[in-house]
C-alpha cells in the first residue's frame, strides 16, 4: 500500500483538540497508510516565508509553512472566500474579482507545490483537498511529480455557464485534468463538471465518469458524499443528555418542543429567508402558537468581510423584530446565538430537539443535517427539515424536503414536523440511520482512496 499525503489549505495537528470529523477520518487514513499532511501553518509573515515546519507523530508526519500576510490576504481571504467561495455556491451577484488576488492565489499554490514536491515519492498518493487548491496538482505535474494525484471538492459545483463567468476559467479548471480522480459531494455536482469541461473546458467526456483534458490527458472523476462518524455522534448524543447544559436548556424550554438550526455564519446557509419562514410559521399556524421555541446557533464567520458584519445586523434585526411581535411574558419564540457550543454539548442539543432545521440556499452536502439525524434518541427522534439545494437531500430523503425559497412551504414543514406521530417519525428516522449507518465518515474516504487507487 502506497503512502498517503494529505493536502489541505490547513493541517490539523496531532494535538489540537478541536478537530472535526473530516480530520479524525483523515488522520485514521493516514495511520492506515502512513504518511505526510501538508499545508499552511496558520502564521503569516513580514518577510521571505521560512522552511517548512515538521511534526512527527508514529507513521505520520506533518508539514507545514507559514505565508506571507500579503500572500495570505490574496490568496485564502482574497480569491479563495471573495472570489471562489460566492461562485460555487451559484453567488455570482457576490463573485469580487480582481487579477492581483487571482495572482496572488496562484501563487501560494505555486508555493505549496514548490515546498511539497521535494517531499513526495514516485509511489505516494497525494490526496488534494478544496477550492483553495484547485491549480496544486497541475503545478505538482509542472516540477515532474508523477505519482497518484486526486482531488475532492467539498463545496458544490454551480452550472457551466456560471464557472464559465469567472475570467480565467479555463485555466483554473481545466488544471484539474492533471488529476487521476476528481471527486464531488453529490451525482449532480459530477454532471456540471462534465457538462463544463464539454462545453468551456476543452475536454470530451468519453463515458459517464472519464474525462479527456483539453491536452489529452485521460481522468476520472466521480461522486462521493462525505458523511460523519454516526456510531460516535450517537452515542455522544446520548451521554450529553446528563450535561448540565443539555438539562439547563431542556429545564429552560419545558414543557415546550424545541426547533433548532446550527450553521457558520455564512450567505449561503439562508438563515434570512428561515428567519422569515419562522415568522411566517408563527402566523399560519396560531394554533401551534407558545408550544415550539427555535434556537438559532450561528457562530460569527469572517467577521472582517462586509457581507458577513451586514448579515449578522440584518439576522439580529430579523430576531428582535419576531419576538417584538410574538413573544408571551413566560415564552421567547426565537433564541439566536452567535457562539460556538462544544460538539459534544451540541450533539445533546440535536438529541433535545423534536425538529431539525437545515435550510441552506446551496451547500455541497451540510453535515449539521446528518448530525442531527444520528444524535436522535431512537424511541422518540425528531424530524428533520431539510433545503432541497444541499447535497445531503440527495441522501436523506426520508427527511421533510423543503424549498427554502418558500417560506409558506417552510413554515408548514416545521409544523407537521412539530406534530408528527411518533410511529412515522421513527419510520422516516429509522431508514435515515441505516443509511448513515452504512455510510460513514470511514466508508467515504476509503472508497474515495480505492477508487484513486484503481484510476
């Protein structure tokens, strides 16, 4: 078996307590395998970047370098979060496109291909990680780097026309065709890719899945939806139940149900128009009226960026102007909070919730949604409400499928959900689980890996 390298815009180091599902999977790849994680040490410099920075832990190494803050502004705030970010989640109104920050992006890749290539062996698999490193693999190929490369996009992929928007395109995109294996979060991400590199990429797509670059050179890609690890966030779910905080929040909402949305800061997650179908729900149903409080969790993201700062004003707004309106002396319709709650507490949260409220105008999968699933208590689980535009709906279709565009459509879906029988909350319930269940964090990289191994 062939070592592993991980690439990503940041590593998550062996003793950082805060890692996430996706670099738990990925460190257990890379002990599998052995190997090497390389990317940006998080430090920016005044100066000349320094060399790399080496971490050993067992068979696995980390690598990283620092940056230079002007690289850094261009590069990750710059092209990656302005330019990038806004057109791959179909935001092209919000695409800030300048050729100094593309320059610059260009250029920490250059620089991440420049430091990694003397690092790697002819027998390695490198495995390259998200939109900010969209043109490594074909500056890897540049340096005569010829080992395994494959790439996984975790965000969503908009239509051609729209990538077709962005100048440079075709020499941003098309370099994905020095990979071995592109992946996608969903079936239909995979399709626009084909239908981009036919029509704007050069390319031919030769049969469904396998793909000629605009030099010739011959490529898969394929979809694979990233998922969580289930059996660990259930049984989390079920010890956070005796957290104080869990019971504190429980205590406080008794004897009402509760509604909760977690979601970064972000355009893309929707929380304006959920904030409106909330409301909207509070007057097409008076009946439910004082029975189901929401809690919005909603960590501040990018809080340097305008777009960010104006839509944590116009949600903070939103919230007081639906409980100026709503409220009863003993009941608070909405409860928004912009700090994060530790994963393991969150988990409880999930579990204390009879509905789930996952909306987001477009996302690459959404997780939040898949968490809340497996945090259920199997004899009493809640329904989830889930947008139509994330690419989990594609998998959990047993869930209250909603166009978040619709906000009558939203509010009546948080209603039958709040009514639901319990006998088909655990039907719809049960057949998401064992597809989770089935399809975990684990089984997601290792049939990525396999299949970039049979590429």
């Amino acid at each position: 078996m062939s070592r592993l390298v991980v690439v990503s815009n940041r590593v998550a180091l062996p003793d950082e307590t805060r890692a996430g599902g996706l670099a738990i999977a990925l460190r257990a790849a890379l002990k599998e395998r052995g190997g090497l994680w390389f990317g940006w040490s998080g430090r920016t410099v005044k100066d000349v970047p320094g060399p790399v920075h080496t971490l050993a832990d067992g068979n696995v190494q980390y690598a990283t370098l620092d940056l230079l803050r002007e690289d850094h502004e261009q590069y990750y705030n710059g092209f990656s979060n302005r330019t990038l970010w806004p057109l791959l989640h179909f935001r092209l109104d919000m695409v800030d496109y300048d050729r100094a920050i593309y320059a610059g992006y260009r250029r920490v890749n250059a620089l991440f291909a420049e430091r990694l290539a003397p690092l790697l062996r002819d027998d390695d698999t490198v495995w390259i990680h998200d939109y900010h490193l969209i043109p490594l693999a074909a500056l890897l190929r540049e340096r005569g780097i010829g080992c395994r490369i494959g790439f996984f996009l975790h965000v969503p992929l908009p239509s051609s026309d729209l990538v077709a928007a962005l100048p440079e395109h075709g020499r941003l995109f098309s370099a994905l065709s020095a990979c071995d294996l592109v992946g996608f979060q969903t079936q239909r991400d995979l399709e626009r890719f084909q239908d981009y590199m036919r029509l704007f990429g050069h390319g031919r797509v030769l049969e469904p899945g396998l793909i000629e670059g605009p030099g010739g050179r011959r490529f898969r890609a394929g979809a694979f939806p990233i998922s969580i690890d289930t059996a660990h966030i259930a049984s989390q779910a079920a010890a956070a139940v005796n957290k104080p905080a869990v019971r504190d929040l429980r205590t406080s909402l008794a004897p009402r149900q509760m509604a909760i949305g977690v979601d970064r800061l972000d355009y893309s997650k929707g929380l304006p128009e959920r904030f409106s179908a909330f409301k909207r729900y509070l007057t097409r149903h008076p009946d439910q009226r004082g029975r189901l409080t929401y809690l919005q969790i909603a960590p501040v993201s990018r809080g340097d960026v305008d777009a960010y700062r104006n839509l944590r004003h116009e949600l903070e707004r939103s919230a007081g102007h639906i409980n100026g309106s709503h409220a009863e002396p003993d009941w608070t319709p909405l409860r928004y909070v912009n700090r994060n709650v530790p994963h393991a507490t969150l988990t409880g949260f999930y579990r204390a919730a009879r509905v789930g409220i996952v909306t987001p105008l477009r996302d690459g999968m959404n997780l939040v949604a898949k968490e809340y699933v497996a945090a259920q208590d199997p004899a009493d689980p809640g329904v989830l409400v889930l947008s139509i535009f994330a690419g989990a709906a594609r998998e959990l279709d047993q869930a209250l499928l909603i166009n978040p565009y619709d906000l009558d459509g939203v509010a009546d879906a948080i209603a039958s959900a709040a009514t639901m029988p319990r006998d088909r909350r655990i039907e719809r319930w049960h057949a998401m689980m064992e597809h989770l269940r089935a399809h975990d964090i684990a089984a997601w990289r290792r049939d990525f890996l396999q299949a970039l191994d049979a590429a």
